[in-house]
C-alpha cells in the first residue's frame, strides 16, 4: 500500500476495510456525488468534456500556463483524453468553461490512471476545486479498474505542488531533471487507487510540523528547498528518500521546502528506485 507516515496525515482507518469490487465502486460513487454537490453549490456545473470544448479548454490552457508547458498539449492529445478518456469540465452559470482535468487510463502494468494537466481559472481560486476536480477524475480512473493515478508537476509550481500532495495525496514517485518538449525538470507524481490509499496520504499540517520536531532529520525524513534542483536530483540519484509535502514558506523557514521520508516506508513500486536521465 502506497501510505504516507500516518503520524503526518489525515488518517481514517475504516478505509482500509474497503476492499471488496462492489464496496470501491460504492465509495467511488458516494464520493463522486459528494463533489458534484459541493460544486454544484459553488454555482458551477462539472460534466465530462466534449470535443466542442476544446477551445475554451485550450483558451483556459493558454493563459494558466507558459508556451512551453501549454504547447505539449497537442489537439491529438485532447482528442484522445476527450473521446477516450475521462476529462471533465467546470461551467460557470453562463456556460464558460472555468476548470478542466485532462485524465485518461492506460493499460500498463498498473493500470495508470493518468492526470495529463489541469487548471482552474484565477477568479474561482480559493474553492480548492483543483483537489476537488482532480480528486474526482481519480473516482473515475478507480471505477474503471485503475489501480495507480498519476500526475506531473514542475517542482516551483508552488500552488500545485501544495494541492497536489497535501491537498491531493499525490507522492513524487520519479524526478526528472530534464524532459523534452519542456526543457525543464518535473516530477512524476502518484497515489494508490484505493479508498485507503486516496484518502489517508492528505497532509495534516500540524501534524506535519509536529514529526518535524519530534523526528530525526537525515533518518527519519529529510527537507529540500524546491528551487534547488540539483539536490532534489541528488536525493532521488543516491537515496532511498522520496517527497511527499510541500512547505509553504513561512512555516519552518523563508523558503518553499519539500518533506521527504525513507522510500520503505510507503512501498512505492520499485521503478520509483530505477536512476536514470533523458536526454
């Protein structure tokens, strides 16, 4: 099972009697409904997408990110995750689009449900509709079989990163210090699709901040400032440590940080441990 140090997260431990095909897909349900009605309360609508969307979709793309990140997006990769996918859409009341999540399955040896990128637009930040919206194309991806989800994230996106792994759950399973195409590093995110997996690996902040002082760095975990990139790659080229939170400056220091803990505590699958660069 793929869990975060219980000691810093938002722990239910019925969750892990979900286990069952009919119990998952139950859960799934129930939770889906949950964030259509707390979004449908907001005033806004989320559906699935529709090829007609995607030029409000790239529209919203365009200006949440810059040209090289936007540009990987191509309009083959928007039909496919459109069609044959699951991405969604959030509609205001006058019918423009405001948030989308690019996700679609692929049939690797996990099963990945994979969150190709998302964005909400800037007037509709504050909701936390990126972890609703992101939490809810995961559901999908656990009702269609999907054992693992993962994501992509720049490590100084610092809003993403703190929605992503503490809001999320999402783990940095690789780094990447160089990809194609975005002539930048970027991690590789990702969490277990089960009830138990997707729940529990929330960060609690507190409770975070509590391990820090009570716990040994360098045995115990391990903080990186996330403009450093030479030591994230150093961290995940030559040890076992693996970032799961992010820490906003402000809270232990003047700078963003990354919490990293032992690779053995979380059972990562063991690719999360293979070195090595593209060039």
């Amino acid at each position: 099972m793929l869990q975060k140090p219980k000691e810093i997260c938002q722990y239910a431990p019925e969750l892990e009697n979900i286990i069952s095909h009919d119990e998952v897909k139950h859960f799934a349900k129930n939770a889906k409904r949950e964030i259509e009605q707390t979004i449908s309360e907001l005033g806004l609508t989320l559906r699935r997408a529709e090829l007609r969307d995607y030029s409000e979709i790239y529209k919203l793309l365009s200006e949440r990110f810059d040209r090289p990140t936007s540009s990987q997006i191509s309009f083959y990769d928007s039909y496919r995750s459109i069609r044959h996918g699951y991405t969604v859409v959030l509609e205001d009341s006058d019918g423009a689009v405001v948030g989308y999540d690019y996700s679609l399955g692929y049939d690797d040896e996990d099963k990945t449900s994979f969150g190709l990128n998302i964005a909400i637009s800037p007037e509709w930040s504050g909701y936390k509709l990126q972890t609703l919206v992101s939490t809810y194309t995961s559901l999908i991806g656990m009702e269609r079989g999907s054992r693992i989800r993962r994501g992509i994230v720049h490590p100084t996106n610092y809003s993403s990163l703190h929605n992503l792994l503490n809001n999320t759950g999402f783990l940095c399973e690789q780094f990447f210090q160089y990809l194609p195409g975005f002539e930048s590093s970027r991690f590789i995110l990702s969490f277990g699709l089960t009830p138990a997996e997707m729940m529990n690996n929330r960060i609690d902040s507190e409770k975070l901040l509590e391990f820090i002082e009570v716990k040994e760095e360098g045995k115990d975990y391990t903080l990186v400032e996330c403009d450093n990139e030479q030591d994230i790659a150093d961290l995940y080229q030559n040890t076992s440590f693996r970032i799961v939170a992010f820490i906003k400056e402000g809270q232990l220091s003047e700078k963003n940080m990354l919490f990293a803990v032992p690779h053995e505590r979380m059972e990562f699958p063991p690719s999360s441990l293979e070195s090595f660069q593209i060039r």
